[in-house]
C-alpha cells in the first residue's frame, strides 16, 4: 500500500488496486517530484506551484500526486482518467481524507480532454509508459485552456522514452528514478486568452 509522503496527511495510506493498468509512481519518485516543486525555483509560498493553487492529476490511476498536492496545500486537484476504476479509487482516497469537497473526477481521455471549467498552476501527467501519449495530452491541455501562465507541467515517462515538448512548453528540469525518468516543464503561451 502507497502512503502520502509529507504534508497534512502524511502516512496516509492510499489504495491501491493490481491491474496491469495502474502503475502507481513510487514513493521516491514522487518525494523527489515534490521536493523539487517545494524548493529551488519554488521555495516560498508566492512561488509555490502548490500552495491554494488548483492542479490537475491526468491518467491519475490512484489518484497519489493529486493527492498529495492537496496534502501540501493544494486549494483543489482534478482528477482525469478513462478508467472508471481508476476515478472510483482515486475518489475513494479523496474519502478517506476527508477532501471530497476539494477534488474533482473527470473521466475523459486525458489525450482529448473537455474545456476547462478552471485553470490549473500544476498538472501531473503519468500516461502508460512508451505510449506517446504525453505530448498528446499536453496539446490538449493547451488548446481547452487548463492550464494559467507559468503553469508546471511535470511528465512521467519511461526512463528511455522519447520525448518532445510541444509548443508552449519549455522543459526546465529531468530526473531518472529506476525505470521511469520525470520531465518539468514550464507552460508560456503568447497571446493567452483572459
């Protein structure tokens, strides 16, 4: 069973479910993703990508980045998989910390998403690994508009994967954990719609 690392709810536990389409990101890996996004670049609550900001979990599985966000500050996540089993035990988690009112579950391919009813400072993308299905996702995520100016887009992918930032996006920082490696990615669009 995954725990949340830090933050409110820490050594909370998050069910999980065997099936060959869930692959939850591990501990370390999402510790070491959170820690970037909590320091550096990030470090300060006004810089934080985090903190009372609206982020969005895609092919969110169990929900565990999304969840936690909220528990290092996030005002809200919105969860988005295909899967109806995904978004009932991503839901289930949000239950069990009592943060239903602050999470929201949309099931939608997240390579096709529907327009944004908010925008997002923040998105996890954990599509399946050698799928090339991030790049997919992350135009949509541009073109239905989640996503503010300055968002951070944090893409996991296989740690040999091939990967290219569509327009708009400009990586700013990789890390390898075991077989997965994790691409931050800045969001800048000119001419954004207000």
């Amino acid at each position: 069973m995954l725990k949340i690392i830090a933050g409110k709810y820490r050594g909370k536990n998050i069910e999980t479910k065997k099936s060959k389409d869930i692959r939850p990101t591990s501990g370390k890996a999402r510790g070491a993703v959170f820690n970037i996004l909590s320091h550096g670049i990030f470090s300060g609550e006004e810089n934080s990508p985090i903190i009372d900001k609206v982020v969005a979990d895609l092919f969110c599985g169990t929900g565990a980045l999304g969840l936690e966000a909220i528990s290092r500050g996030a005002d809200s996540v919105i969860f988005v998989d295909q899967s109806k089993d995904s978004l009932e035990i991503a839901r289930k988690n949000a239950m069990n910390l009592k943060e239903e009112d602050n999470c929201y579950f949309v099931r939608s391919d997240s390579t096709s998403l529907p327009k944004a009813r908010q925008v997002c400072s923040l998105v996890f993308l954990d599509p399946p690994y050698n799928s090339g299905l991030a790049t997919t996702a992350l135009k949509s995520l541009d073109v239905q508009g989640w996503l503010a100016q300055d968002a951070v887009a944090v893409v996991e992918l296989a740690h040999k994967e091939v990967f290219a930032a569509p327009p708009n996006y400009t990586a700013f920082d990789e890390r390898k954990y075991g077989n997965s490696k994790v691409v931050f990615l800045r969001y800048v669009r000119e001419n954004l719609p207000v």
